[in-house]
C-alpha cells in the first residue's frame, strides 16, 4: 500500500480494533495507492509504441521473416535455371553471329602410318649394335688370350673380329642417331587437308564482308 509520508509502497499493518491500515514504517495512515503511479500506468498503457514491441507483434513479424526466407529459397532454383537459359541464348546468339561459325571445315584427315621401311631401318640399326658389341667383346677376348698364353692363332681371328664389331657399333649408332628422312610425296595432314578445301580460301573474304 501507498505510504504518503514515506512515499514509497509499503507493507500495512491492521490495528486490532479495525479502522484504517498504518505503515509498518511510520504508523501513518495508509489510504489509497500512488495516484501518479496509476496515471503514468495509464500512460504507458496508452503508448502506441507498445503495440510494436507486444509479444504477438514481435511473433507476426518472425512469422513473416520465415515466411519470406522459405519463399526465396523456394524460388531459387527457378532463378537459376533462368540465369542458365539467358547465358545459353546469349552463347547461342553470338555464335550464329560469328561469320566463321557457319563454316564447314573440312573432314578430319587421319595421318597415314608411317612406312614401315622406317621400323625397318631402326630393327636393323639395333641388329647392327648387338651384333657389333659381341663381335667387339670376342674379338677382344681373343686379342688377349693370345697375348696371355702366346698363341699367334689367336691373335689373327681375334683382331679382325674385334675391328668389324667396332665397324657394326658404329653403323648401328649412326644410324640410330640420322634421323630418317619422310618420303618425299609425304604431306601433312592439315597442309594437304587445307589445300583441298574451298572454304580455306573464302574464309577471308567472310571476315572483311562480316566487318
């Protein structure tokens, strides 16, 4: 209850014979409550604002919120699929703009192996090396044997098989190491395929009547 000498709400005390209540902190009498709280109470009640901040606003507004969210993430997919349609038109549009595109190239022309008289060439370069290097080490087998146990015979086979071995390594590395020349009626691929091609030669005058 309202005290108005400690101005304050305070706890009353009731006398024993009845009457009016007395504060337990000065005895005074105890009569009504504040008037100027129940007038600001009044006020704060009549506060537009409040309405904004109630707990059924504040739910309505995260209500919508999610609902706005839910939607965005709904129609999402549909954006991008939209996005992805007007990039491929766009792509779309500047190809048939480009002059070039509507060219038709020529046919793949697939390269023809290579003559075999090439695989040939490098079989018996290797040939020639192992041959070569056996003869080599034979030949040098024998020079030495002779020298070791004196035996003219020896020397005699030995020395000129170890100088034809040397003369097969020889020709196996040179030949490993030349290149081998293409035929002569060989042409390259895009060179012959340009050469055939019609559209090769207008392709120029495509690009000036496109400018």
């Amino acid at each position: 209850m309202w005290c108005s000498a400690c101005r304050q709400d305070v706890p009353g005390i009731a006398p024993p014979s009845g009457g009016v209540c007395c504060c337990a902190r000065c005895g005074g009498a105890l009569g009504h409550d504040d008037p100027t709280a129940d007038s600001q109470f009044r006020a704060a009640s009549d506060d537009p604002t409040d309405e904004l901040f109630s707990p059924r606003a504040l739910f309505d507004a995260w209500q919508l919120e999610d609902d706005e969210s839910d939607a965005a993430w709904l129609l999402r997919p549909a954006a991008q699929t939209a996005v992805a349609d007007r990039r491929t038109k766009a792509a779309g549009s500047r190809e048939t703009s480009n002059p070039l595109a509507a060219l038709e190239l020529p046919p793949t022309i697939e390269r023809p192996p290579a003559p075999s008289r090439f695989r040939i060439g490098g079989l018996i370069a290797w040939l020639l090396i192992a041959a070569g290097m056996t003869a080599l080490s034979c030949g040098a087998m024998l020079a030495g044997w002779s020298v070791w146990e004196d035996r003219q015979e020896l020397w005699t086979w030995g020395v000129p098989i170890a100088m034809g071995g040397q003369v097969a390594l020889i020709v196996g590395l040179l030949m490993l190491a030349v290149p081998f020349s293409p035929p002569h009626n060989y042409q390259h691929p895009l060179t012959a395929g340009r050469r055939r091609s019609p559209h090769a030669r207008q392709a120029p005058h495509i690009l000036d009547a496109g400018h």
